[in-house]
C-alpha cells in the first residue's frame, strides 16, 4: 500500500493593515522553526479587510525582498491573480524570485479576485484593470500556465497564439534554479479551474471552511485527473485555514479534519497585528499537538 503523505505546514501573512517590519519579524522567526516548511503572501493591490484605505503592499515585490531575508522557508503568493500581470511578465518576476530565494519558490496562481466580493473588485478599477467574466479568465489562466512554463524550460525563443495571450519571439533567460521549473500551485474552487489544475498544477490549494464542499471539491479534481489519464495522488492537496489566536482548539480540529480527508500541505493563516513569538506560537500550539 502507498504511504500517508507527510503533512507539510506553513503560514499566511496577508500583507495589509499592517507594516513591513512586523511582516519581516514573522518570516525571520519562522525561518528559524523547522516545524514550519512554508510561508506565504496574497495577492490584493488593496485591503479586502478591515479599513478599505488601510495599506497593502504589492504581493510579488515583498516576496523578493522575505527572500532575500530567509534562508531556508519554501515561499510563494497565495496566489497570484492572472489578472494582473501579462503571463510572460509574471514568468520572469518568478524566476527572478527563485533565484533570489536560491530555489525555494513554490509559484502561487489563480484566476483572480471573485467578482462577488466588491473590496476585491474595486483593486481593478482602481488601477486600470480590465475585469472580464469568469469564462474568459479561467480560459485565460490555461493559457497563461502554458506559456509560463515554456518560458521556464525552452532553450529556444517561441511564437505563442493563443485566444487570450499573443507572444512574438518569447523567451526566458535566466531559467529559475528549480528545474524543470518551481512547482505550480493554482489554488480555486470552481469546476473549471479544477479542469486547470488537473492540467497544470503539482498543488492545489482550496480555502477551509467547509470541509464537506472541501471534500467534495478534491473528489471532483480526482476525476477531471483521470479523464486526462493523470494520476490524481500527483496533484499535492493543499488548504488555507484561518488561525485563531484566542481558540486554538478550533484550529487544531480543522486541521486534523483537512488531514483526515487527505490535505497534506497545511496554510496556516495569521492575521495582524502578530503576537510576539508567533511563529513559535503556531510550532507548539498547532502543530506539535495535532502531530
């Protein structure tokens, strides 16, 4: 019989109401704790909590300069909006982040901010962004993991077609460290970017909440894997789960249950302002007592 994945957990530092130093100090700290593999920004222009004037830094940026900071965490944007920046564009921003970090990237993307939750919506307009419909978007993120990938492995420059993206003489240069490329995580929950990660991605990441639709929705990707002849195990299931401070019983239950249905790559959101030693916090308190 196949062994049980081992759980792989890692932290969320949503990169608004808040200031670099103290985002800085989170990382630093837990680069130091072996217990946590992995840790993660979004990807808003804008605050999508609190006060919406609030500050929000620029996802990919910040993520160079934690890079450059650390030595030893595995990082990434949870995740990237293909809405924003052109496909060939992100592809070099992300080599340019894996080199950085020595190849410890694990590149983050997804179809974009839903069109429902208005904090989120208004970062387009706001910065002179088209927003098209879903279906456009998804069909545009399909195409956007395909030319990102040549960009990462061709040796040679390329023309790209597509419906949604043009290319004429694209080419990558320098490669990321990671070879043949860092891994793709695309998180999502619909039934057509589902169709995407069974395609492209080596993780997906879906957000907790609730576990029956999480379930349900890692049972609709094992089949949309085997109608392409993939191997459902080889798409790594990942899950964002907000961290309370105040109950950390009711984290440790969500985390047993994500495990339970087979997530093995635990996002452990944490939400500002950061208590001291938290990441040491998120070591003893979570993840050593669901071990």
């Amino acid at each position: 019989m196949p062994s049980t994945p081992r759980t792989r957990f890692g932290i969320m530092t949503a990169p608004m109401q808040v200031g670099y130093p103290d985002l800085l100090r989170v990382w630093r700290e837990a680069d130091t704790v072996p217990e946590i593999e992995h840790a993660w920004l979004f990807d808003h222009l804008m605050p999508i909590g609190g006060d919406p004037d609030g500050p929000a830094f620029e996802g990919w940026t910040l993520l160079s300069a934690l890079a450059a900071q650390t030595r030893r965490l595995r990082l990434g944007v949870m995740v990237t909006s293909n809405r924003f920046r052109p496909p060939a564009m992100l592809a070099k921003i992300a080599t340019t982040v894996d080199v950085v970090s020595g190849g410890r990237l694990d590149f983050g993307i997804g179809v974009g901010s839903r069109p429902n939750h208005p904090l989120a919506r208004r970062e387009y307009a706001a910065h002179g962004l088209p927003f098209h419909d879903s279906a456009h978007a998804v069909a545009s993120l399909a195409e956007a993991c395909t030319v990102i990938r040549r960009l990462w492995t061709e040796e040679k420059p390329f023309d790209f077609h597509g419906t949604h993206h043009h290319l004429t003489g694209a080419f990558g240069n320098p490669k990321p460290v990671q070879r043949p490329h860092p891994p793709i995580l695309i998180g999502g929950r619909s039934a057509a970017t589902l169709r995407v990660v069974a395609e492209h991605a080596d993780l997906w990441n879906i957000p907790g909440g609730d576990i029956t639709d999480v379930i349900d929705r890692s049972a609709l990707l094992d089949r949309y894997c085997a109608e392409i002849g993939r191997d459902p195990a080889s798409v790594t299931r990942s899950i964002h789960l907000s961290v309370s401070y105040d109950k950390p019983e009711a984290t440790r239950d969500a985390i047993r249950e994500a495990v339970d249905a087979g997530f093995h790559h635990i996002v452990l959101g944490l939400s500002a302002p950061y208590p001291a030693e938290v990441a040491h916090w998120v070591a003893d308190e979570l993840i050593d007592r669901t071990a």
